[in-house]
C-alpha cells in the first residue's frame, strides 16, 4: 500500500533558523516522486519542491532543499533562514507510480503545521 | 503567467442538491486533477482528466463526476449532496508527462 507519514503534526522555529520536516514514504513502485508544497491559512496549496526516485541529487529550490534517502524511504524538507511568512501548514506527497495503479494521483501526508516566531 | 484558477471561491448547497465545481489549468497545462480536503480526512485524490478523458479516479462514488473541455478546463459535478461533502476542493494541473502538480485557490462548499 502507498502511505505518506509525517510524524510531526507541529513544529517551531526562531525566525532565521533552519528547520527540518520529516516524511517518510512507503511504496512498491519503482518509479515515483516525492512534492512538498505550502498551504497557507488562505487555502492554496503551493508547490515548493519535487524529487523523482532515480534522481541522484537532492533538490533544491531557493531556501528549501530535500534531504532524499532512498534506502530508508525518507524525504524530509529542510527550510533555511526561517522567514514569518513561512508559517503554514506543510504536506509531504507522492506521486504514485503506473505498477501500482495509482498513475499520476498524489497521494498526501496529514501534514506539519510551522510556525515561525520572531 | 497566470496560475490554476477555481470558481466559485465559496459554495453553498443544501442537502441532496448538486454542485458544479469550475476550474482553468495553467495555459499549456493538458491534465487536471481534482482533490477533497475534508476535516479530519486530509486530501484525497478525486479524479484526474487528460485530453478529454478521465484517466483516473479516486475511492469516490458515483456521484462525484466531471469532464474535461477542448480548452482544458474542467468542471467537477457532485450529485445528491451530503452533509460530508462539506469541503475544499482544490484543482491542479500539469503538462502532459510532467510530474509537478500546480493548484489552484480551491473552492470551499458547504453543505447544510
């Protein structure tokens, strides 16, 4: 079964710290890939970074990176230079792979709720 | 360049009416998919549509339905409204082939 699990439902943060949130994934699929977006108290789901499975590298995008690894199935979200603006809630997802059936549906974590303070 | 857009913003139905959900993918953008983020449920996938046709469908029933239009704009229709209904529903877009998944602002529906 696919299952996204982010164990922090809250996080922390002094304004300009690093921050790491954490999501562990579970699939039988070769192929597939890992999205961390934003969702403000708006609503909006915003699109922050994405990592494919047979991308080497981690991702990176400005002041998010993904610390990718594989073998234990984690992708967690490492934000830099905390801003107050980056307080919202946060979901780890995975695009389920064609093998499972799941082609091209995201599949979410419960997500992490961030604050930021000053 | 302008991002997925959702009508209406709000949406007030009572039960066993229907809704009709609207939503424009980013220009370029051929597959639209349809989410339900409910309280206590989180998101789940509902449907997605490609070139006209829907590609996948989520654990929903019948009710829920949609299509997709020549210009890739899509409609998501839920019939015979129940109380649980009551959600955002959020639509994104892709390129075709492309895994990143762009949303738009949703649309809150209520229903009493």
């Amino acid at each position: 079964a696919q299952k996204i699990t982010q164990t922090q439902p809250g996080m922390f943060v002094q304004e300009k710290e690093a921050v790491t949130l954490d999501c562990t994934y579970d699939t039988s699929d070769q192929s597939y890939g890992l999205f961390w977006y934003k969702q403000p108290s708006s609503g909006e789901m915003i699109f922050l970074i994405y990592q494919g499975s047979y991308d080497e590298q981690n991702a990176t995008e400005g002041r998010y990176s993904l610390n990718f690894q594989k073998a234990r199935k984690s992708a967690n979200l490492v934000i830099s230079a905390s801003q107050l603006g980056d307080s919202a809630m946060y979901f780890c997802a995975m695009r389920a792979g064609r093998v499972s059936g799941g082609y091209n549906k995201l599949i979410f974590g419960a997500g992490t709720r961030l604050a930021v303070h000053p | 360049e302008a991002g997925v857009t959702q009508s209406p913003t709000h949406l007030i139905k009572t039960r066993g009416q229907q809704a009709t959900l609207r939503c424009s993918p980013i220009s370029g953008h051929t597959s639209v998919y349809w989410y339900q983020q409910a309280l206590g449920l989180g998101l789940q996938f509902l449907l997605w549509y490609d070139e006209g046709e829907e590609r996948n469908r989520g654990n929903f029933p019948p009710r829920f339905s949609g299509r997709q239009f020549p210009n890739y704009s899509s409609e998501l229709n839920v019939n015979a409204l129940e109380l649980e209904d009551s959600a955002l529903y959020l639509c994104a877009s892709s390129l075709r082939g492309k895994d990143e998944q762009y949303f738009g602002p949703g649309t809150r529906l209520t229903v009493t």
